[in-house]
C-alpha cells in the first residue's frame, strides 16, 4: 500500500483529505513543516501532499529542505493551496512539485489525481530502474572486453605473462597504503586507477610481434617501435571507453596508458614530462609496474631478488620515481612479497 505523507497546518483540511484518501492509502497526516522533516528522518513515504501557507515554515521551504536530501529527493510532492492562481501554481511546478491541488478539495477529483500520479512514478520508477540494470550491464560486458582485449594483447608478448594481472595486484595494494598516507587521494579516485591499470599496456597492439617476442636486447629502432605503444595505447583507451564510461575514468585510464613510461626527472616517454605535470595516476602505475618488472623473471633477465628490486625502486626515488609515492610504494614491500609468493 502506497503511504502518503500529508501536510496541512489547517486541521479541517487535513482530515478532508485523510478521509478522501484512507480507504486506498496509508496515511500521515501532520500539521506543521517540522514535524514533516522530523518524520521523514525516520520514515519513508511514497507522496508528499504539502500546503504552501503554512506558519514558521512555509510549503516551499519544506520542500526546498526535502529535496536537498538525496534520501528524499525523489519523493513527488503535490502542492495544496488555496490561491490557485495562475503565478502561484507556475511557482510551484518551477520549485519541482509535480502537481498542484486547488483548496478546497474537490473530493471525487483528488483521490484519481493522486493515483495517475503514484501511476507514473511507479513507471518512472520501473523505467529507471530497468535503464541503470541495462548500463550496468553494458559497462561489464565492455569491461569485460576491455580486460579480454589486454590479456589478448599480452599474450602475443611471450615474456611477460601474467604482468596485466600482476601490476593491477600491485596497484591494489599501493592504492590501499596511498589511502592511508594521502588524504588528497580520495577513495573514488584510487579505485578508478585500479580499475584502469589492466589497460596500460594495451598499445602494445600496435607493436610488431617480432619485437613484442625478440629474446635479446632491442635495438635503438626497436625500441623506438616499442615506444609507441603508451600514445598508441592512450588513443585506444580513449576511442574505446570515451561516451560509455565516465569522464573521470577516461581521463585516468588515458593518463595512464599514455604517461606510464615518464620519468620524475623527465627523462621518460613519449613527451618527456617531469615531476608534477606527470599525472599522479601515471606515477602511481610506473611504480607497480617497475617493480612487476624488476621481480619477474623474463627471457632475457632472472627475477631480482626482493632485496635489490626494492633498493633499486629505493635509488631511483627522485629520478625514475616521484619521491612521496616511491617512499609510499616501499612500505608496501610486506604485502608485496607475500602477494609474489603466492602467485609465482
Ligand atoms: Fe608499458
Ligand atoms: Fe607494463
């Protein structure tokens, strides 16, 4: 049963519309603004049916102080008021009411209105509801194909297997340490950065399979070819998550593919950029994904021993490394070996 909410400092009014209304509906009925609010803090309801003239606070504050709360924002409220004139009720529907009932009620004609209304908003609802199951379930799908893309990607490069996986676990457990040390770094941020590290290698779709799987060392050329994959990668992120993903996450997960190989001392690829104009989410990524490097074992090198990969990391804090996130990274080493033992 749909539980109406209505307000009224005018008791006649008030058990006229209960009346009308309490056979089909649950019914509140109360005789001020605060106590409105004050129930609303405890209970919800389906409909609002507020007065406008009211003393202390009047219908449009009320409803102003409901709408501000997300809780409650969505509840359809109904004005009552006796001047149904034609400013009033343009005030009201502009102040978000969805509907506008004339006092006194004319009692046949209040009850249908209000079930037309309770109607469509069910439907809103139900409409709402079916459209966010949907993009749900497209942004997996396309998450998934994401994922199925770098695993696909890193499966034509025979000796990094398993760094896609690996460097994500390493920026899962970074992006916990830089939440406790970085207030700046919100919660939300860090998980977009997580979310995006699978996808920093995906430029790699770009480079020769002769490079991608040389077992030497490359050459200048090579490794010139092998450069492109972070812009190369930035512009597929971009084509692939821009419009079906939120700005925020684009920007990261391009920044990410794109600035990954930069250096704090602008030594780094593509563009050469130092200390701060690296974006943060870049920095974040070039330390897990170092350090994935440095302790995995590849055809042309042995894994380092944890000792020498984090000293390494250690001497390179200023140079390779923004500084702060590089102290940050080190004191992840506890987790950091015992994730390496369990999945090597
Ligand atoms: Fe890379
Ligand atoms: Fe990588």
């Amino acid at each position: 049963m749909y539980h109406i909410l209505i307000v009224d400092d005018d008791k006649t009014n008030l058990s006229a519309a209960k009346n009308a209304l309490s056979g089909t509906y649950k019914i509140t009925a109360v005789t001020s603004g605060e106590q409105a609010l004050r129930f609303l803090k405890n209970n919800v309801c389906d409909l609002i049916l507020l007065d406008i003239n009211m003393p202390e606070m009047d219908g449009f504050e009320v409803m102003e102080r409901i709408k501000s709360d997300p809780e409650h924002a969505n509840i359809p409220i109904i004005f009552l008021t006796a001047d149904a004139d034609p400013q009033t009720e343009s005030r009201c529907l502009e102040a978000g009411a969805m509907d506008f009932i004339a006092k006194p009620f004319v009692l046949n004609v209040m009850p249908s209105r209000i079930s037309r209304l309770l109607e469509l908003e069910a439907l809103r609802k139900d409409l709402a509801g079916q459209l966010e199951e949907r993009t749900r379930h497209i942004k997996h799908i396309q998450r998934m194909m994401v994922l199925g893309m770098a695993t696909m990607v890193e499966s034509r490069d025979m000796s990094t297997g398993g760094h896609i996986k690996r460097t994500s676990m390493v920026v899962e457990i970074f992006a916990a340490k830089l939440a406790q040390n970085k207030s700046f770094l919100s919660k939300s941020f860090l998980e977009k950065v997580i979310r995006a590290a699978p996808m920093h290698d995906l430029g790699k779709i770009a480079v020769d399979d002769v490079i991608l799987r040389k077992q030497a060392r490359f050459t200048l050329a090579e490794y010139n070819a092998m450069k492109i994959h972070s812009a190369e990668g930035a512009r597929i992120v971009k084509q692939i998550l821009e419009g079906i993903e939120e700005e925020e996450f684009v920007k990261i997960a391009v920044n990410i593919a794109h600035y990954h190989h930069e250096k704090w001392d602008g030594s780094g690829y593509p563009e050469g950029l130092s200390g701060e104009e690296i974006p943060i989410e870049a920095r974040i990524m070039a330390l897990a994904d170092v350090f994935d490097a440095l302790v995995s074992k590849r055809c042309y090198k042995d894994a380092f021993p944890y000792d020498e990969a984090f000293e390494i990391i250690e001497n390179s804090s200023g140079t390779h490394f923004d500084p702060q996130l590089a102290k940050i990274f080190l004191e992840c080493r506890p987790q950091l070996e015992e994730l390496y033992q369990n999945i090597t």
